[in-house]
C-alpha cells in the first residue's frame, strides 16, 4: 500500500505509483467514514434527537412501515458521518492534487480549498439555527385547523438533511466566484453590473432547495446575496487572474 505522506511538484511518479496513491487515499477516506459512521450509529439517539429540535413540544415523527425506522436511523447516520468525516475527505483530494500546482499556484488553491469545509459548516450551522425552524413552524401551521398533520419521520428526517446539506453546498458561492476570476473567465467588475441577474439566479436556485414556501426562500436568499457581494469584494482583492499586474489591470478596463 502506498504511504500517505505529501509529494512535493517536482516528485516524479509513475502511473502506478499515482494509482497506488489514489487507491490509499480512498481506502483511508472509507475507513474514516466507516468509523464516524460507527460513532453516528451509537450515537443515534443523540443525532436523531438534534435534528429534531425544531418539531413542536410533544410532536414525534411516526413510521408506517416494519423497516421504516431502522432505515431512517441508517440513512440520518450516514449523512451525518459524511459531514463529520468532510475536513479529512477533503483533505485527502486535497492532499492528492495539490502536488499538480506550482508553487505560486498552491498558493492561490490552497486557501480556496480550505475555505470549502468552513463554508461547507457555517452553511449547514445557518440552515439549522435559522432555515428549518423557520420552515418548519411555517409548514406545520399553514392551514393547521383544516389538517390533522402527522409528520412522518423519513420525510422530516430527509427534509432536515437536504436542507443542511443544500445550504452548505450553497455556501460555496465565494469559492466559485474565487475559481472563475483567477481563471479569467469573468472579472468582478462584469459580476458587479449584473448583480440583478446574479439575484434572480439565486432566487432561482433558493426556489430548488428543499423549503417550498415564500418565507423560507426569502430567508435562505439573503445570505446567499450577502455571500455574492462578499464574492465581489474577495474578487476585487484576490481574484485577479496570476501573472496579471495591477497596473495592466487598471489600463484594460481605462481602455
């Protein structure tokens, strides 16, 4: 089995000495998994009982079927040790690309890529403290008189998760923008004229998340324009594409 230790850029390996690798990192990146997998599982209780918080006093979620629990308490622990186990997944891709980028280029990706998991938690922290109770106290008591609501646990379990996982994905905005205008593809100042489009594209995409009703769009909408501005600001200051001065910067757009 190949060592996992750092090989630097100017380290040459072979084919087989790559695949070696890859094939490492993916065994250790299962067995992280698998452990924090083991640990979501003991702890099941715990978890299930946080994911929870936002039902209503009194308010349990029923199954319907002989399986229904057992697997809703399987899938619940997995999504959750994928979450847990996220920084040493990433690390790993981390760990195996990095030796494809120069110096002055690692640079510039390293921060990118560690910005993913910490956006990754504050995205998922958001949607829980602020999406699903929101969503949930709204949903649960539209037309409240007119219903007699039974949540079922696969759906509000699968709804929770979704929302976390949607919110964290969604949170990578700033890393996206970072990506596009150090490749050059497009510059802060075209993001800044067309801010409107980029609004209505995340109205767009906060319609897609799992929250269905106007308030939980509208609450998902707002820090996700807050991070496109954010996005703008890093864009101004790093985004620059590598090699290009300042000054030959400032004369293009002059020109």
């Amino acid at each position: 089995m190949a060592r996992l230790k750092p090989v630097s850029h100017d380290d040459r390996l072979t084919v087989v000495e790559h695949l070696d690798e890859l094939r490492t990192r993916i065994i250790a990146s299962l067995f992280a998994f698998g452990v924090t997998f083991a640990v979501c599982f003991w702890q099941n209780h715990a978890i299930l009982s946080v994911l929870g918080k936002s039902l209503p006093e009194g308010k349990e979620p029923v199954t319907l079927g002989v399986a229904e629990g057992f697997m809703t308490t399987f899938t619940v622990c997995a999504y959750a040790a994928i979450v847990i186990a996220l920084p040493f997944l990433l690390y790993q891709v981390y760990a195996f690309i990095l030796p494809a980028f120069t110096p002055k280029e690692r640079s510039v990706a390293g921060p990118m890529l560690l910005m993913v998991p910490v956006l990754f938690v504050a995205g998922a922290v958001f949607s829980y403290f602020v999406v699903v109770p929101n969503a949930v106290h709204f949903l649960l008591n539209f037309n409240a008189d007119e219903f007699n609501t039974q949540i079922r646990a696969r759906e509000y379990y699968s709804f929770v998760m979704m929302s976390l996982a949607a919110l964290g994905i969604m949170f990578q905005i700033p890393v996206g923008v970072l990506i596009l205008t150090r490749a050059g593809i497009v510059s802060a100042d075209t993001l800044a004229k067309n801010r409107r489009y980029a609004i209505l594209v995340i109205a767009v995409l906060a319609m897609l998340l799992p929250g269905v009703d106007p308030v939980t769009m509208l609450i998902e909408m707002l820090p996700l324009v807050v991070l496109f501005e954010v996005s703008i600001l890093l864009a101004r200051a790093f985004g620059r594409p590598s090699g290009e001065p300042a000054g030959d910067v400032a004369s293009a757009e002059g020109s």
